[in-house]
C-alpha cells in the first residue's frame, strides 16, 4: 500500500517537474530588457561614475571621473548576439552590446580622451552565461574563462600564456638577442682572425722586401768592385 501511494506521488510531481525544466531554460534566454538593467547596474556601480539617473525612456543624466562629460546620454540600440551553441570556440555565452551616445561629447573631445573614453566604453559590453541565467560584466566574464580554461586539462597551459604573455614574449626576445650577439661575435672572431692573417701577410711581405733590397745593395757593391778592378787592369 506504501509502495502505491508513493508511486502516485512520483507520478503526481514528475510532470510538473518535467514541465518546469523547459520553462526555466525559456526564462534563462538573454533578452534586450535584462541586457539593459544590467547595463545599469554595471554604470552605475562603476568607481568612475559621478552621476547616472534616468530622466527618460532610454534617457539618462550622466557624469564621470573619467572625462569631463555631465550630460544627457542615449541608449542608441541594444545589441544581442547569442554564441551559445556548443560548435562555438566560447560556447555557454551571448554578447551583449549597448550602443549610446553622450550628447555633445564631439569627436574631437573622444580623440582627446581616446584612452579614456575606450576604458569607459567597455562597460558597454556585458556576456550573458547561459548556464548561471544572468548577464556579466567584461570583469566577471574574464575572470569565468579563467576558471573554465583552468579546469580543463589543455586550458592549463593556454591559461598560463595569457597570464604570463608578457614575460614569454621577453624570453624569446632574450634569446634572439643571445643568438644575435652570438652570431656577432662569430662574425667579428672571423674578421679578427682574417685581420691577424692579412697582417702576418703583410709583415712577411715587407721582410722579404727589405731582404730583396739588402740583396740588391749587396749587388750593386759587388758589380763596383768588378769595374773597379777592370780599370786597374787596363
């Protein structure tokens, strides 16, 4: 009697609960509305950020530490762009981009505070993660490919390049450099070398030259005495 009652419990909840999965993932699905309200709460809790209050639909009255900027800002369009299939090089993600424009912040005001204005823009930029149903901010979704690539047995080694980019790409600038003076100094060992024989050459030469002109005077001398001694004769 115990096992039938608690087998129609099991049957009673199991639909439900069948019913229920398809509907939580419908509701984990990125859309333009949660896009935006996370928009905002990524603006406003930015350090940076002075004043952000909304005045209208996709209004808001906005001031930053950043660049000088207190005025009207727009929400021009809000993109989705849903990379959550599993054949993606990220799967499990969207991305999420909220296209503004501060009203009177010319181009010639971005050029001055290009760095600026580009640190700033990327909060612009938020990727939803389809297994936690919420949008992240460009920090929490750095810091969740960190311990995904972590996890996983050849993220390892690819996590630790992009942690350590810098100080590779200073090793093999070392090593080019050594290979570089190594060359060198075979090439400059070469040329000392070539240098010391063309010297020795030279040293010979001039030896020989002095020789030959010892042996030329030697020779002149010899042909005077013979003359002079014809001339006595006759």
């Amino acid at each position: 009697m115990k096992k039938t009652i608690l087998a129609l419990i099991v049957l009673g909840i199991l639909p439900a609960f069948l019913a229920a999965v398809p509907a939580a993932r419908d509701a984990a699905k990125p859309d333009e509305a949660s896009l935006l309200a996370a928009w905002e709460t990524a603006v406003r809790a930015d350090a940076n950020t002075e004043v952000f209050a909304k005045t209208a639909e996709r209004a808001y009255r906005f001031k930053t530490r950043l660049f000088p900027f207190d005025g009207e800002l727009k929400v021009l369009n809000a993109l989705i762009q849903d990379y959550g299939g599993e054949e993606e090089a990220l799967p499990g993600y969207a991305f999420g981009s909220v296209e503004v424009e501060l009203v009177g912040f010319d181009q010639e005001q971005m050029s001055r505070y290009a760095r600026s204005f580009s640190y700033w823009y990327q909060l612009n930029t938020l990727y939803f993660d389809h297994k936690a149903g919420r949008w992240l901010s460009g920090q929490e979704y750095r810091a969740a490919l960190t311990r995904r690539y972590s996890a996983s047995g050849c993220g390892t080694a690819a996590g630790w390049l992009a942690r350590n980019y810098f100080l590779v790409i200073m090793l093999f600038l070392a090593l080019f450099l050594w290979w570089v003076a190594r060359k060198s100094g075979r090439q400059m060992k070469t040329a000392m070398s070539r240098q010391d024989e063309a010297m020795d050459i030279s040293r010979r030469s001039i030896a020989l030259a002095e020789k030959a002109a010892q042996q030329n005077e030697q020779s002149i001398q010899l042909l005077q005495q013979i003359l002079e001694e014809l001339k006595k004769t006759n």
